[in-house]
C-alpha cells in the first residue's frame, strides 16, 4: 500500500475511533477527555507509529517483548523530538524485565510478586543509567474469572501486590488496574464487575485512579463502566497480520 493510502486510511481510523471515544464519555455523562485512548500497534511495524505520532496520537500499547523495544527504539531515532508513551500491555516474562523497564511508560499486565520484583530491579537500575525520565508506572492486572491463560489475579490478592508497588516508592508508581473481559458471559457484567473491584480498591490505595478496560469492541461498555483508559487495536490499525505463536 502507498504511504498516502496508509496514512489517509490510519487518519480516518484514528479519527473515528476519538469519535467513539467522546460520544461514549458524552453518554455516560463523564467529562471529555476522562478516558484515554491507547492505540495498540502490537504486530504492525514502527512506520505505522511514526505515521500515527505525526497524526497526533500520543500513547501507544504493546504487547510482546523484543519487538516492542526494537519498534519503540526505531521511532525514537527516526523522530526524536516527538513526544509519545508506550505501555506494555502484553504478558511480561520476567527475564525480559530489563529491557522492557527501558522503554515502558507503564507495564499494565503485572500479576505476580516475582515479576514485580524484577520490574523494580529493572526500573531501579534503568533510572541510575539515565534511561528513563521517572518511575515506572503500573497497573496490576485483575483476573475476573481467573482463567491462568488470561493472566491476571483475582481481587483477593491485589492489596499485597499493591503494597509491594508502594514499598518501591521513587522506583515504581501504583497507577491502577487493567482488565481484560473474559470471552464467555456478558461484557456488561464483566466490565460492571471491573468498575466495582476499582472503586474497593481506591480506597485503599487513592492515587491507583486508572481502569483500563475495553477494546476495539467494547469500548462504549467499558467507559460506561468506568473506564480511563481503552486499549484500541484492530479498530484503527485493520486486522492484526497472522503470525506464528
Ligand atoms: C491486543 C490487545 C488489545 C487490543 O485489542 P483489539 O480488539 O484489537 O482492539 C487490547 N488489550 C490487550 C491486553 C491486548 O493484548
């Protein structure tokens, strides 16, 4: 496809997908712009981002390590006075920690006191080396149903994951939760469910004020549950490439 092509075809995408964004925040009487769009670019290559950037997105989600950083590194040389963030948003091995600490804003899939451990380790020596401009964010991943292949825990044991986030002040920052909608049932209840579990967990821990939750799919119902953050992926790039696990 012609550079023109792709960029005209992103534009709209991105264009319509604000537009779902304002009319669900306008429906649910929220204050535009209290949910933020995520533009997920996992499987497509680092000229799409750079296109995106140029059209004014700003944060991107990834979800597999090392083509994340290889793609991220790639932008940054190819515009290095844009200004963007990129979450992780995919399951984190903790052997990748390190590298994964050097370029996520925030890592949103954190659900085990091992993988936290060696974010901490990873953020504290990336932030010695300069490599990063501040903490690294995250988001606890909460297991509605707790499917193993689904990642996540369940709510019962987000408060010592949480304590263990804030132990490491200065080196990590407990931004909130992120969920991802369980496949069977129905998404309203789900994501109901997810809204309910954030605002228990807010008063324990007042500055965790993200919820990310939705998709290309169920954008509307996650910000009408409560949302501050959906994760949009094939409703702006196109269908993901298929690639071998
Ligand atoms: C891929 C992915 C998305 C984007 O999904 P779409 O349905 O393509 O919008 C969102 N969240 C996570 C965790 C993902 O891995």
């Amino acid at each position: 496809m012609s550079e023109d092509l792709r960029r005209a075809e992103l534009a709209a995408a991105l264009a319509r997908a604000r537009e779902r964004v304002a009319a669900a925040e306008a429906a649910a009487g929220r204050v535009a712009g209290s949910a933020r769009l995520l533009v997920v670019t996992k499987f497509f290559p680092a000229e799409d981002m750079a296109r995106l950037i140029d059209l004014g997105a700003a944060e991107f989600g990834e979800s597999r390590e090392p083509e994340a950083g290889r793609k991220v590194a790639q932008v940054r040389e190819q515009l290095p006075q844009a200004h963007f963030d990129v979450d992780m948003i995919g399951s984190v091995q903790r052997k990748k920690a390190k590298t994964v600490a050097r370029w996520a804003r925030r890592v949103q899939s954190v659900d085990s006191p091992e993988l936290l451990q060696a974010l901490a380790m990873a953020a504290g020596r990336s932030l010695e080396a300069g490599e990063r401009p501040g903490p690294l964010g995250v988001l606890l991943q909460v297991s509605l149903d707790g499917d193993p292949a689904r990642g996540g825990v369940p709510e019962s044991g987000l408060a010592a994951l949480a304590e263990q986030v804030v132990a490491h002040d200065g080196t990590l920052t407990l931004d909130g939760l992120m969920v991802i909608a369980p496949l069977h049932g129905q998404v309203h209840d789900h994501l109901a469910h997810a809204q309910e579990i954030a605002e228990r967990f807010r008063v324990e821990f007042p500055d965790a004020r993200e919820l990310s939750s939705g998709m290309s799919g169920d954008l509307e119902a996650a910000i009408a549950h409560g949302s501050t953050c959906v994760r949009v992926g094939t409703a702006i790039m196109g269908p993901r490439p298929i690639t071998s696990p």
